[in-house]
C-alpha cells in the first residue's frame, strides 16, 4: 500500500520533476503530496511482466514503457501517476525523445494504452477502478485496461467521446481490444500463472 510522505506544503508539478531526495524510491504525485510506491506483490510482479512480453508481440519494444513512464493526470491539484504498463502513440514517443524524464506533462499528447495491475486491498481498488480511471479519461487515453487478480478479470475502458465505455472480460473470453485485434489469450490463460 502506498503510503503518504510528509512534507512542509503540497508541492507543484515543477516541484515534483524537480524532487530527488537522494534514494532510489518512486513516488506519485496525488494531490499536491508524495506517495511513496511499494514493491508490488510477486504474483503482480510476474503478471506485469508477462503482459510486457505480450505486447512485445503487438507493438515495437520501443513503445511499450514497463513501470518506468510517468502520467501528469488532471487533479484539484497536481497529479502525477506511475502506470505498470504504457504503449506510446508515434506522438507520444516522438514527444519524449531527447526529454531528461521520461514524463509526460499534459502538453504532451497522451499515449495509446495504459494498463494497471490492482494490488490487494480496498484503497487501492478504488484507486484503479475510480480515481486513475477518471485521470486517464480526462487525459484522452484511448484504453486503460485494469487487470484484477483477485476478480481475475480484465476490465477495457474504451475512450469515446470524452468518457470511457467499460466491458469486463472474465475466463475463457479474450480481450477484445481496437488498439491490439489480433490479441488472443484468453482471461484464463493470462492468469494461469496466479493459480
């Protein structure tokens, strides 16, 4: 569970880019204040991982961000999530190239794809299913999938006129997706190695 860091006053976005307090910790930005990100569990590490190596069969290496791209989302203050997964636009991509950071701030276009794995826990749940879901809309993602192990399912938030449209993808059905149509393990095969 992510876990508030105490500062003096809640920073901006500039004072975020610009924070290293000398450690190797990763943070996201909610609100103005510093969540510390844990290690994920090893069952979500492997998932991650495994769903890195398939879409590595449907995009270039070069697109697919694995934990290491940061979005500035949209917040009554500022914002600044860490996705486990990403597939760039050709814009998306081209707009980072040459950048100190691999973030991309709201004046960038956004990318194609975010996926998020939910780590056990209700805060946590909400977070994925309601507060990055509604970020991410407003950011323009054409799909954020959010993988569910404990539910072992997978929800395809598609992006169509400016909200997302939900379908919930469960056993022995496979992710139907516009972004990836060749896709083809099913929700089962995709959590096989939880089991």
């Amino acid at each position: 569970m992510s876990q508030a860091i105490t500062t003096q006053k809640l920073m901006t976005m500039e004072e975020y880019l610009a924070y290293d307090d000398g450690t190797d910790t990763r943070y996201e930005l909610v609100n103005g204040e510093l969540f510390e990100m844990p290690p994920e569990s090893q069952e979500n590490c492997v998932l991650s991982s495994f769903l890195y190596a398939e879409l590595l069969k449907h995009f270039p290496f070069y697109f697919i961000a694995h934990k290491d791209l940061e979005i500035e989302v949209t917040g009554r203050r500022a914002k600044c999530r860490l996705p486990d997964l990403v597939a760039h636009t050709e814009e998306s991509r081209a707009a980072l190239l040459g950048s100190r950071r691999n973030t991309l701030t709201r004046d960038l276009p956004p990318p194609a794809l975010v996926i998020e794995i939910v780590s056990p826990g209700s805060t946590n749940r909400t977070r994925d299913y309601r507060h990055k879901r509604t970020e991410y809309a407003a950011r323009e993602i054409a799909e954020y999938w959010i993988v569910d192990p404990e539910t072992r399912q997978i929800t395809v938030c598609q992006w169509v006129e400016g909200q997302y449209e939900d379908v919930i993808f469960g056993g022995a059905e496979c992710v139907r997706s516009p972004l990836i149509p060749a896709w083809k393990l099913t929700i089962d095969q995709v959590f096989a190695l939880q089991s």
